[in-house]
C-alpha cells in the first residue's frame, strides 16, 4: 500500500522544494512525490514563456482562471477558463498572457521534473534574463538539462 506517500495540501500550501520557488508558482505534487511519473503546479503566468519545446514530456495545461494564449503552428489559440490543452513532447509552443489579470493555470507535465528545471532557473536569477525578459540563449544551457529548448533568435 502506497499511503506513505498520501498528499493532502491545504489552500495555499505547496511541496517544499530544493530551493523556494516565486509564489506565481506552486509546486502541489513534485516529481519526488509520484516516483518521477509528474508534476503538478499550479501557475500565474506573469511572464510570457518564449517558444520551446519539450524532448522528454507532455504538458498538459487547465486554465483555472483568466486567458492563456498558446501559439503553436504559426496559430495563437485563446483559452479562457475551464479550457484544457494538451502539447505532446516535441511540439514547439509558447504561453502568453490573455488576460488582466494573468491566467491561472494547474500545469501537469509527464515524466515530472518540471519543478525541478524552475528551482534550476530561477537559482540562476536575473542571469536569464535581458532586459527584464527571459533570454532563450541564456536559459538554453539550463533548460538543456531537462530536455527542453528555446527557439533562439536568428542571427
């Protein structure tokens, strides 16, 4: 029996990490809890999420509250809450921000770890960013670890 590894989280409690995570995002099942097979956070998109894509998981993404646009094949797809969408492995896409305010979303990703590469991003602080805006180029090296990759601009 597997009660060893019961969750009960209360509003507003997440799972404790490596390193404490911005509040924007709330890690509710990490990939140390489920043996690997997902994480679960729920996230306010502050930021737009430059296009990526993911090598290793599906990202699966319920809008709880507020727009989340997802553009993937040249298409910029409004979905509003109660909304769903699914981006398998080796789809490239990027997340942005529909709403005022920003959309709330409970993001799965499968095999987990994707908690894991935020703890590694944001350890590594304003370094990714330029301008105030994640930088593909310098988030690449870190995302590498975790399979994923930013689309980087055209020299």
């Amino acid at each position: 029996m597997a009660d060893h590894r019961f969750i009960q989280l209360k509003p507003g409690e997440v799972r404790p990490g490596r390193v404490p995570l911005p509040p924007a995002f709330a890690v509710k099942a990490s990939s140390a809890d489920t043996e690997g097979r997902l994480s679960i956070l729920e996230v306010t998109l502050a930021r737009d999420i430059p296009r990526h894509v993911h090598h290793r998981a599906d990202e699966c993404i319920y809008v709880l509250a507020g727009v989340l646009v997802v553009e993937f094949d040249d298409r910029s797809l409004p979905v509003g809450a109660g909304g769903f969408v699914l981006l398998p492995l080796g789809v490239p896409h990027a997340l942005r921000c529909g709403s005022d305010p920003a959309p709330r979303v409970l993001q799965v990703s499968t095999p987990g770890g994707w908690e894991c590469y935020l703890e590694d991003l944001f350890e590594a602080g304003g370094s990714v960013l330029t301008d105030g805006t994640l930088d593909p180029v310098k988030i690449n090296p870190i995302a590498a670890r975790y399979d994923l990759h930013y689309a980087e601009p055209r020299p």
